[in-house]
C-alpha cells in the first residue's frame, strides 16, 4: 500500500517526495524519451565497450 | 576555503601514478604533491562507473534503492544539497552513464554532459582539453572578473583513460617508442582482445597496458591544464581540489581485463588526493576510508549541515575521522560478453582484511592486505576472521528485494 500514493503521484507526472517510504510501480525508467535518444545511447556506451 | 572542485579521472588506477609509486607518467600530479593529502587506502565502493558514483556524488551504496536504471529520487545529490544553500554547482564531463539521460542532472546550474556532441569510434568521448575548454568559458562567466562571485562547487570527470585505449602518437612514445601500433592496430586490439577479455597473450595484455599508460600520462598534462586555467582566473589560491576515480582498470591481474564485476585492489583501491593552497607540507595516510566520504566532506568544506540519508563521513579534520570498515557492491559480469540472470559481487575490509562475496558460486575469498596485496591467497577456510567478516557481508546480499 505504500506504493500507492508515489505511483499516483507518477502518473500525474508530480514529483515524489523523497520522505515517501513507497515507490512508483511505474519504476524509474521513463518512457517519455524519444526513440533517438535511446539508439544514442546504446552506441556511445557500446564504443566503451559495454 | 571559498570554492571546492571535485575532479574524478574515470578507470583511473592508483599505481600507475607517480606519488603512488608509479613509473612517471604523472609529473605534474607528482609535482603538487607539497600541497596535497594522499590517501593511500582510498575504497571505491564499486568497480565500474554506475556502482561507484552513487557512492561519490551521493553518498549511497549502489544497491540501496534497488536496480533501476535512472538516479533513485531517493538519493540525493550533493549538487541537490550544495544548489539549496546557495552554493553555484557546476558539473562538466562525457561519461554516459552520468549523463541526464539516467537523471544525474539534478540539482547542477550548469550541467555538460556531452551527449549532444559527436564523438567516434575510437575517441567516444569529449576529450580532457574541450572539457578543459568549457570548464574555462564558464568560469569565465561566472567570475565575471569580479572578487565578489558566488562560492561554487565545480565537478570535472575525465574520461580520456578509459578503452578503447587509442592514445595519440606523442604520448605513446612517451611511455614505449617501441610499440609502432597504428590507430587502426590500436583499435583492432580493443575490439579482438580487450573486448574478449583475453588474457592468453600475456605480451598483448602488456602492451594494452602501455596503451593505458600512454592515456595516463595524457590526462597528466590535462590536469596541468586545468590547474592553469585556476591560476589564469586567480581561483587556485582559493580552491580546494579533492582529486580521485570512480574504479581502476585490470590487466589480467585476476584473469580478465577492463572492469567487470570483481572487487580486487586493481579495481576498488583507488587514488585519493586533496589539494590545499595554503598548506605547506604534503602528506600521506593510511586511513582505510570510502568514496562514500566525499559529500560529506564537500558539506563540511562549505560549513553546510550533513545531510541524514549520506551514509559516509566527512574526511576533515583529519584527526575526527573515525576508524571503520567499508563496504562495496556490483552486479557481477558487467560489461562482459557472458549473458544470463544478474548476480551480486560484495566486499568489506576491515584493517588489513579484505572479504569478498560472489553471489553466483556462493562463494568467499578472504585476504591479508598487509601480507597478500595482490590478492593471490584466499584464506577464508583458515582464518579465524573469517566469519565475523561474512557476518558483515551476508546481510548486504539482496537487501533491497526483502
């Protein structure tokens, strides 16, 4: 249950505060990035050899 | 001390620098040692970048908030804390992983990290000098020629060490005029051996390492040039400079290369150094102490309160800080090309003993760091330390899943 409030507050996009003992079941990573950003990513950390 | 400037030298080993007891590669670190503190049992509480710097820049263990990809909004960072009590945070490096994408750019007034900049195959990141470049036009601005600018925090990251390992030809010759490697021969080793974790050539993971150190004595000369751009602005006299890196690198030490999941010294024993303008005299200690420690010490420098979630303890005054053992944490199998379901790795030391967990065998490895530095005899099945140190460890494992 205590995950509720910090998934709600997820959702709308509002920041969680850090004294919330929950987490967001969206999970940390944010789909909102575009495709691009993704692919760059991928091959900047791919040139270090990861 | 007005300002503090955090400059962290990504895979940076601690032996291969001079006032470490390396060949020489490092002058001009070597040459403002007068005026340093030199840590020589300096922890990293992590082997590679994402498990060590949530331990450098906010103070948490890498697995305290779980396995997400992005910055836990948990965490805070000490650009969050410094930017509320009116300090100006500045941060400026091209190292991936620490990039906004993954949300460490909380808290920073001015944040570069590169990702919009092209790079190439053989150079993928923004190298020392146009960091250099940057860090100078903002200082510039912020300064503004005035003596009343707003105390800042300033944090530089290079990333010139780190593989490929493609160094230019001056500094190549500098290390071994020998070794004749075009860049494309360079390059070929990166991808056929280092990137293999082939160890098998011991003469071409010899000379993996000459390319390392040619990088080394590269980033030597970047570091003098960002001293000189503090003296240009007159900001040297008042700055304090805590310089150190997130994790080393390994050259077949323990069977592999680059930085995978292991916790030996190669790795996780890294260079730690202050600089202070007005001392007189330089000195080394033999503190065992984390990477977890610079945040608070940063708040300290600043005079600020510590910040309650900060789980290290500030370095100064040197005489207060107290004697404790450190831990480290990683996900095992990072960066190699093994797939397969992720396993924790862990260390504790404590006084000259060193514990090490690895989830994916359940097994432990115990060493004497005073008479085994190189981590050869495990002697977990003989010592009498040795559950008392396993004690320290076992709770650690999958914390945050129960």
């Amino acid at each position: 249950m205590l995950d509720v409030a910090p998934t709600v507050l997820d959702v709308m996009d509002l920041e969680i505060p850090k004294e919330m003992e929950g987490k967001s079941l969206l999970g940390e990573e944010k789909p909102e990035r575009p495709p691009e950003d993704h692919e760059k990513m991928r091959s900047r950390l791919k040139a270090l050899g990861y | 001390m007005k300002n503090v400037i955090l400059l962290t030298i990504d895979t940076l080993r601690k032996d291969v620098l001079g006032c470490y007891g390396g060949k020489g590669f490092t002058p001009f670190i070597d040459s403002v040692q007068d005026k340093c503190i030199r840590f020589t049992k300096a922890h990293s509480p992590g082997p590679y970048t994402q498990a060590a710097f949530p331990g450098i820049l906010t103070s948490s263990y890498y697995l305290e908030y779980g396995r997400g990809k992005m910055l836990s909004e948990k965490r805070v960072l000490i650009s969050e804390s410094l930017k509320r009590a009116g300090v100006t945070t500045a941060g400026f490096h091209s190292n991936p992983y620490l990039s906004a994408y993954f949300a460490w750019n909380r808290g920073w007034d001015v944040f570069y990290d590169s990702m919009e900049d092209e790079v190439d195959d053989k150079v993928p990141y923004i190298k020392a000098g146009e960091i250099n470049n940057k860090v100078s036009a903002w200082l510039s601005s912020h300064i503004g020629g005035i003596a009343g600018y707003n105390p800042f925090f300033l944090w530089v990251h290079y990333m010139d060490v780190h593989e490929p390992y493609v160094p230019e030809r001056n500094y190549m010759d500098m290390v071994d005029p020998s070794i004749k490697l075009n860049e494309g021969e360079m390059f070929g080793l990166f991808k056929d051996v280092l990137l293999k974790r082939d160890v098998s050539d011991r003469r071409i993971v010899e000379i993996l390492k000459k390319l390392y150190c040619a990088h080394i004595r590269e980033i030597d000369d970047g570091v003098k040039e960002f001293f000189g751009i503090l003296e240009r602005y007159d900001l040297l006299k008042d700055s304090l400079i805590i310089i150190t890196s997130d994790h080393g690198d390994e050259f077949g030490e323990h069977g592999g290369l680059s930085h995978d999941g292991k916790m030996y010294s190669e790795l996780v024993n890294v260079p730690l150094i202050i600089y202070e303008p007005s001392r007189e005299k330089g000195e080394a200690r033999d503190t065992l102490m984390s990477l977890l420690d610079i945040p608070p010490t940063i708040l300290y420098l600043f005079g600020l309160n510590q910040v309650d979630v900060f789980e290290g303890h500030p370095l100064l005054p040197l005489d207060d800080y107290p004697a404790r053992g450190v831990f480290g944490e990683a996900v095992d199998k990072h960066g190699s090309t093994e797939k397969g379901e992720e396993k924790e790795v862990h260390y504790y030391c404590e006084g000259d003993l060193k514990i090490i967990y690895r989830e994916r065998d359940d097994s432990w490895e115990l060493y004497d760091l005073n008479a085994d530095p190189k981590e050869i005899n495990n002697i977990v099945e003989t010592s009498s330390a040795a559950d008392a140190m396993k004690q320290k460890v076992s709770p650690r494992v999958r914390r945050y899943q129960r």
